[in-house]
C-alpha cells in the first residue's frame, strides 16, 4: 500500500521534523495503524525491551524550494541528472530502499540505520513530497 507525505518541512517545538503541520514521526505511526495497513509490530530490543517496527516499507523523498508535485519533482530530478531540458528549480532526491534488516523504526524515526528525522530537518523551509510504501 502507498501513502503520499506532501508539504514543507519544518521543526516542532520537540525537535521532531513536521511536514505539513504534522510531525513525520506521528504520520509514520498513523500509517502503520491504519487498517488496511495494519503492519507495525513490537519487536524484542535489548534486555527486555521493545519496539514499534514496520517491517518492510520502502521510503521515496523529494525535497524543492517551491511546492511541486511529486511526478513534478522525479521529472525535474531526472531531467537534471541526465542533462535535459531548462531547469527552473532544483528538485533533490533521497531514496531508501524496501530492504533493510532492520525495518522502519517508528519510535526513532528511522529506516535501515538513517535517522529520517535528521534528514527531514536538514531540509528545513523546503517543501516535500514523500512516498511511503509498505510492502
């Protein structure tokens, strides 16, 4: 199943990246209860800990300095690294691949090892357009 994040980044008063109004992290966790979804679970984390993983997803993110869509965004990226066309606005890319050990981490924030949350803030006034897909 595929969940579009969309809008600019921002930082909430906990130091959480927001996207939209809403904190990254909380829009995860939305995603992993959603019913049709239903894909989180705990997982055991050192002595007699747990915590909330997704276990397969795939994360798609595209940053810009002006709101654009996301086909927008893999156009404007793709014409930019193969050299064509007029470029009007930069569009960056971040891809993180379905296949990691680890899983989407929801209580860190974090996939395969990357701390998303630290990306997202370094992309700070910048909007975005991000794709979650769970597998």
């Amino acid at each position: 199943m595929q969940h579009m994040i969309s809008g600019f980044i921002s930082c909430d008063y906990n130091g959480w990246a927001t996207i939209g109004g809403e904190a990254f992290a909380t829009t995860m966790y939305r995603i992993a209860d959603d019913e049709d979804t239903a894909c989180a679970y705990e997982t055991e984390y050192g002595l007699g800990g747990k915590r909330a993983v997704i276990g397969r997803c795939k994360v798609v993110m595209y940053t810009s300095q002006k709101e654009i869509t996301f086909d927008e965004a893999q156009e404007r990226f793709l014409d930019e690294m193969f050299g064509e066309g007029v470029f009007e606005m930069e569009a960056n890319y971040t891809g993180y691949s379905e296949w990691t050990i680890t899983g989407f981490d929801l209580d860190k924030c974090m996939l395969g090892g990357h701390d998303l949350n630290r990306i997202l803030l370094s992309h700070d006034g910048e909007y975005a357009n991000i794709l979650v897909e769970v597998l």
